[in-house]
C-alpha cells in the first residue's frame, strides 16, 4: 500500500507544479489524484504503474475533474482513449485480479 501512496504521491507533487497551484490545493488534487487512480484500476484491471500512459491518464483525469468536478461533458476523448490502449495492452490472466494466472 505504500507503493500507492507514494505512486499516487508523485502524481499530485508533479500536478501541483504543471496546473501552477497553491500549496492551499494540495488535499483537493491529492484526493483527485486517488480518486483517477482507482478509476483508471478498475477500467483496466492491472495498473502497471511503471506504464507512462497510465500515468497520463490519471493526470489527463485529474486536470479534467479539477477543472469540472462535475464532468458535465463526461470524459474527454483523449482519456477515454488512454483507456482503452491500456485495456488492450492487459497481461493474459488480468480477468481473474491477479498476474499469475491464478
């Protein structure tokens, strides 16, 4: 669980400095940050963290969600298309949660 943390932590030290934010919004884009993790996990079923394209698409969610929290418009294209390349690039035995085929 830590991994997470500091997975998830990374992501919110790199947002803060690319949206150009107040110290003041660190909980709300560290709460977004976990919130598009556990979205982009369930969408995909095996996070590899080491994946650039996971990293984006939780940023791409983050940016999207600080921006419009109620994402009245939905998902953008662009996410919705991160998705899908990390659902098509899924190890063999991703169905059952687990990587080695168990």
């Amino acid at each position: 669980m830590a991994d997470d943390g500091s997975f998830q932590s990374g992501i919110a030290d790199d947002l803060m400095t690319e949206l150009n934010l107040d110290e003041a919004e660190k909980t709300t884009i560290t709460n977004l940050v976990a919130g598009a993790t556990g979205v982009v996990t369930s969408s995909v079923g095996v996070l590899d963290k080491t994946d650039p394209i996971a990293k984006l698409a939780i940023k791409t969610m983050v940016t999207q969600q600080y921006y419009d929290r109620a994402l009245e418009n939905g998902l953008s294209q662009g996410v919705l298309m991160m998705l899908l390349h990390l659902q098509a690039n899924q190890p063999t035995n991703s169905d059952s949660g687990d990587t080695d085929g168990n």
